[in-house]
C-alpha cells in the first residue's frame, strides 16, 4: 500500500482556485451553493488528480473508476475539477452556471455533461446508485474475466462517493448502505461531509446520531479524518485524508466509510461555518475577502493559469498513465477471451444477440406473473448479462431464474438461497426505494441489464430513483405485480388504484400491462429492445386466460412491441365502437364484444399494454387501430380513468376506479366494482346513444 502523496505548492494553489471558481459562478448567476464546494476542494481534487483512474479525453473509458456526487446540489465540487482536469468543461462553462443550455446545470446531469457518472439531486440517491455501481463492478468482473487474480483484472474498478448530512438523513442511504454492507463491497468508498449545516442551519436540531457509529453497525470500514481538530484549529490534512483513501483501497471485505469532519466555507474570512453560504451567493465584498486571502486578483473568475495549466497536465499524465496500463491488460483479456469479448461488443451496444427466442404459451390460464418468471428463465441461457430480482417477495414476484445462484457472498447463503460473488438472483430485501437506485446504478454501468421487482402497490416507496431513470434515459426494468383489485382480501393497503396514472405521467418512462402470458413474453422484448428509457411491467396476481391467436381468432401478440394494436375486429371490420382495454381487462372486453356484436353493435376490441410505446407510432398505425372517425370508445382499466380521455375522447367513457378497494376475493372484488360484461355493455349502449 502506497500512503505516499506528493502534494505541492501548484496542488494547492489549484485548490484554491477551485474555491474562488465556486464562488464565482454562483455569484454571477445569482444561485447556487458555493459554501460544500469551497470547503471540499481540497477532497475533490484529491480524488481527481491523485487517486482515481480518469481519462480526461474519454468519459466512457471501460476502465475508468466512477465518481457519484450524492450532494448534488453542490455540483460546483465536481464541475470545479471537470475544469481542472481538463475533461471537457472550460472556464466559460462555469461562468455559465445554472443558464438554460448550459454544461453546469444546477445538479449534475447524465448525459447531459460529460464525465457525469449519475443525475444526481434528491438527496441520498446519488449513495443508493453508487451501490449498484459497485455491484455491476462485481458483477461484470464475474461475467467477463471471473478468473483473474484480485486487483489484476480490466473490470477491477473502484466507486467513490461524497455524500452530505442531508444525504444521511434521507431513508434511501440507510437502506443502500445497509445493503452494501452485506454485499461485503470492498470496492466502494464513501465520504461524508461532516459541516452540521443544512438550509435550516445547525443540523443539531434535527440530526443527532453519530453517523460513524452508525456505519460501523452497518458493517463497514469506517474512518474519521477531522479537518477541524476536535474544534481547536483548522489543518486540511490532505496526507491524512490520502492516507485514509489509501487504507479504504486495501479494505476488500467490506465498503469503506470516510467521515471528513469541515467547516462550511472555510476558508471565508467572515461567513466560514455559517448556514447563509450553503444555499445562496456569498456576496462580492466576502469573495473579495477571500481572494485578498488567498493571494488571488479581485476580479470574477480571475484564476492562476500556471495552476490551472499544472492541473490539466497532471491529470493528462496520469490519465494516459492509467489508459496504457489498462489497455495491456484488455488487450490481453480479449487475446485469451474471444467469446467474452465478443459478448462484451454486444452487450456495451445493448443489442439483442440475434436469434434470440422467446416463449410462445399455448392457450389456459396463467397469471402474467408467472409468465413473467418463465420468460424470464428462457432468457437466462441466451441473455447472460440480464440478472435481478426482488425486494423480499421473490416467490411472489416470479423474478428468480430458475436454477441460477444468487449474488452474494458466500457465507450469506441459506437455506433457500445459495449464491457466490458473481451469481444471478439479487436479494434486495424490504428496501424498495433503495432496489430502484441499485438497478439505476447497474444500468448506468451498461455492461449488464437489470431489473427488480415488488408489488405494484410499493412502487409508491421508489418513485424517485424510477424518475431519475426516466430523467436519465437508462433502461432500468422495475417488475411490478399484484397490479389491481385482484390482490384480493390483502385489501386497499394492497391495492394500486392510482399507481399507473400516476407513474404514466412521468415522462420518458414505458408502462407496459400485458393482458395474458403471450404479451407478457412480448412485454419482456419491448423492453429490452427499448435502451433509452426504463420500463415498467405491470403484472397479475391471478390467472387470465391464455387468448387464443391465429386465423379466426385474435391478432397475434406481437402488436404488444407497437404498444396497442387491434387484438379482435369487429365481425364485419368496420366497427362502429371501439373497447380500448389493459391487462386482466383485456379478457372482460373480449366478453363484452361477443354481447354487443350478438345485439348488432359491431365492436373492435384494441389491447393498450403500453400507452407511451403506442404515441411513439407513426400517424397511420395509429389511425389504423383507433380509426378518428369512431369516436365511440370505452376504455376499461382496474385503476382511475385519469389519462384515458386522450383515447377515449369527449364522446367516450371509462370503466374504471374511482375509490379504494376492500378486503375481499378479487373475483368479488372486480363484481363489486363494475367490471363485469353487463357494466361494459351498459357503459357502451350510453356511449353509443
């Protein structure tokens, strides 16, 4: 181990630059918070120019370790050394902080700024995705190079993190690190911004815990490095902070928890340590303060090019450095490995391997859960890179593999479950807000695809993460079941009535609602021929008959990768009412076409399983299954009628759910509802006048 650093007076001086660039940038734009960027320069910079492994002149470098700023808002601590870096922002991007267009928006964004590993901002998700990082590092060390020593592989990489109080306040930290502990991941290192200061103040009146001791139950490697020497004096001990980074890296069993005890804005002469410069500009008479301090000119963004120019040298240096030593060694991997390789060229396009086959199901009843599981099963042989699982309702949720391991340490096997490092199954407990960061975090790795799962009812405990993969464009796949009042005598706590208008409405995000088992096999490749964006498969509790496909009978289920398609016609194929239907109602309408066609009413009935998949389709595919000329259209959905009215139109109706469920058999359930062949018969018969 190597507790060596060579710091010099340029090193420093370029710290401080970073410093008066903080606070710069938020004073021109007006916004902003320049007071954690200020005082964790000395940190970032640490991490960029002198531990992590980053090529300035490619962000996507396979071999590069990735850093994850869960203090969002303090974007400025990452953009600040993006710039000294030289990786692809320039002082002019900086002085365009927080503007429309800009490289720094006011939290750093995926996609959208180069070398941004995560869209982070809710605070806490940046540690919960920083988690999966570290599991898709494992994981894809155990798909691609399983056998090479520790250390020695081109997979090996570390994640680093800094997270802040507000972090460590939300839930989703708990849950991440809780879960990092017991995945024993040793290559993933945390700091925490100890500054007791939050947009209310002194974090004392809400936060009192000892954050250590509580990561030290949790079971990881913790440390403590105080900048303020127990309130006495302030020293920014870099070569204790290195020294600690260092002593982290060799820690293989276990993550790594750094707390770097800092004041607020140090080194302001007036504001240092106040809650003022967390959240707002600290005004041109304090930053002229602090430029007097630091040696620097008293004019905005007036920086030390010699710094500057020493930074981006040391950064290119070590950077081709690192991309040398590695090239060696994947060049060497792909010599000894030709079908990894090969599968790795595939899986890092995300595409399909060609051939690949999906099941096709025979006609009886299956719950589109199961199906789920038996798709999922067929695919585990042909899609290597495609792993998940559940939080605690695996059985329940059909998201386990048949016959595949679990990814764990191996000491955590039990019983049911048995696994290795590098196995299939994920177990990610009952901690669903953090399951969804951890599955953003693998996608956002990109060299496997995951998914996890849990009722449909809970997903209300991870929205966030699903908005960021929406925000993001990654594929993440959430499994939702248990979709509607069929859940039964579970009652209204179990019941999602809400949920798909709800999660509809974010955008950028597919929700797919298969009506049997063979659109759930087509649900599944939709979704994964889908890569800019996540999905979520929303699935039954109970049986729904198998529809019968073909000549003479219904449309085949290959409709469901167009998102709707017309799944029976009217007999005499011009209809004169349209029944628009998802998931288990798919049947019911089916039913209720065979009523209304026998009473003269020639009916279409359309599958939707996927509204936003639908509105991708050009103009005549969509005027081919909801011709504008029948304005006669009934949409029938186990959940509220909210968003139907784009279908249905203002000559047209729901039958749908306009309260929460009860305590009751889901066959009594949707009776008392008004999901019966009568009600959408009689719901039609008013339409139609």
């Amino acid at each position: 181990m190597n507790n060596t650093l060579n710091w010099t007076e340029q090193d420093a001086r370029a710290v401080d630059v970073a410093r008066i660039l903080a606070a710069d940038a938020v004073e021109k734009v007006g916004n902003g918070h320049p007071g954690t960027a200020i005082s964790l320069a000395p940190l970032a910079y640490l991490l960029y120019q002198k531990v992590m492994k980053t090529d300035p002149t490619d962000s996507l470098w396979l071999g590069r370790d990735r850093f994850v700023l869960s203090a969002g808002h303090s974007s400025l601590t990452q953009y600040t050394q993006l710039y000294l870096a030289g990786c692809d922002l320039e002082l002019d991007d900086l002085k365009q902080l927080r503007t429309w267009g800009s490289k720094t928006p006011g939290h750093p964004e995926y996609h959208h700024t180069k070398f941004i590993e995560a869209t982070t901002g809710p605070l806490g998700a940046g540690i919960s995705m920083a988690v999966g990082m570290a599991m898709a590092a494992r994981k894809e060390r155990g798909l691609y190079d399983p056998e090479a020593p520790a250390g020695q592989s081109p997979f090996d990489r570390f994640v680093y993190s800094i997270a802040g109080d507000g972090c460590m306040q939300e839930g989703v930290s708990s849950e991440a690190s809780s879960l990092a502990a017991t995945q024993n991941l040793g290559n993933l290192i945390l700091f925490y911004d100890d500054n007791r200061i939050s947009i209310e103040g002194d974090t004392k009146i809400a936060f009192s815990e000892d954050v250590a001791a509580r990561y030290e139950a949790y079971g990881w490697h913790v440390q403590h490095v105080d900048f303020t020497n127990g309130g006495t004096r302030y020293e920014e001990k870099v070569e204790e902070l290195y020294a600690a980074i260092e002593a982290a890296k060799a820690v293989t069993d276990k993550p790594s928890f750094i707390k770097l005890t800092t004041v607020i804005g140090w080194p302001l002469p007036n504001l240092q340590g106040k809650h003022s410069v967390h959240g707002a500009k600290i005004g041109a008479e304090e930053i002229g303060a602090l430029k007097k301090e630091l040696g620097f000119e008293d004019s905005p963004f007036a920086v030390d090019q010699t710094a500057v120019d020493h930074a981006r040298a040391n950064a290119a240096e070590r950077g081709k450095q690192a991309r040398d030593e590695w090239n060696q060694k994947f060049e060497a991997w792909k010599a000894a490995n030709a079908d990894k390789a090969e599968l790795l060229a595939r899986v890092a396009e995300r595409k399909l391997p060609e051939g690949i086959e999906f099941p096709v199901f025979e006609p009886g009843k299956k719950s589109t859960r199961a199906a789920s599981g038996e798709v999922l099963t067929a695919l585990a042989d042909q899609l290597p890179e495609l792993w998940g699982g559940s939080a605690d309702l695996a059985g329940s949720n059909n998201t386990t593999m048949k016959g595949q391991p679990s990814f764990l340490p191996e000491e955590r096997s039990s019983k049911e479950f048995t696994g290795n490092p590098y196995g299939r199954t994920l177990h990610f407990g009952i901690r669903e807000h953090a399951m969804g960061g951890v599955v953003n975090g693998i996608n956002l790795s990109g060299l496997t695809r995951s998914y996890g799962g849990t009722f449909f009812v809970f997903a209300d405990y991870m929205r966030p993460p699903v908005r960021l993969a929406a925000l993001m464009g990654v594929p993440s796949i959430f499994v939702w079941t248990h979709d509607s009042v069929g859940v039964g005598e579970d009652g209204p706590t179990h019941q999602p009535i809400e949920h798909m208008a709800a999660y509809r409405a974010i955008p950028n995000l597919a929700m797919v609602r298969p009506a049997d088992a063979n659109e759930t096999s087509y649900a599944w490749k939709g979704t994964l021929l889908h890569t800019d964006q996540p999905s979520g498969l929303v699935l039954s509790r109970q049986d729904l008959p198998i529809v019968e496909r073909g000549e003479g009978a219904c449309a085949s289920a290959e409709g469901v990768l167009k998102g709707a398609y017309v799944l029976k016609d009217a007999a005499n194929g011009s209809p004169q009412l349209i029944l628009i239907a998802t998931g288990s109602e798919v049947a019911l309408a089916v039913e209720a076409q065979k009523v209304l066609e026998e009473q003269g009413v020639a009916t279409r009935v359309v599958s939707m399983p996927c509204q936003e998949w639908f509105d991708e389709q050009d103009d005549a595919y969509k005027e081919s299954v909801l011709p504008k000329a029948v304005t006669k259209r009934v949409s029938i959905e186990a959940g509220i009628a909210q968003g139907w009215t784009k279908y249905v139109g203002f000559e047209g109706d729901s039958v749908s759910i306009e309260t929460f469920g009860a305590s009751a058999s889901g066959n009594v359930m949707f009776e008392k509802l008004g999901f019966t062949v009568d009600n959408v018969v009689e719901t039609a018969k008013k339409v139609l006048g």
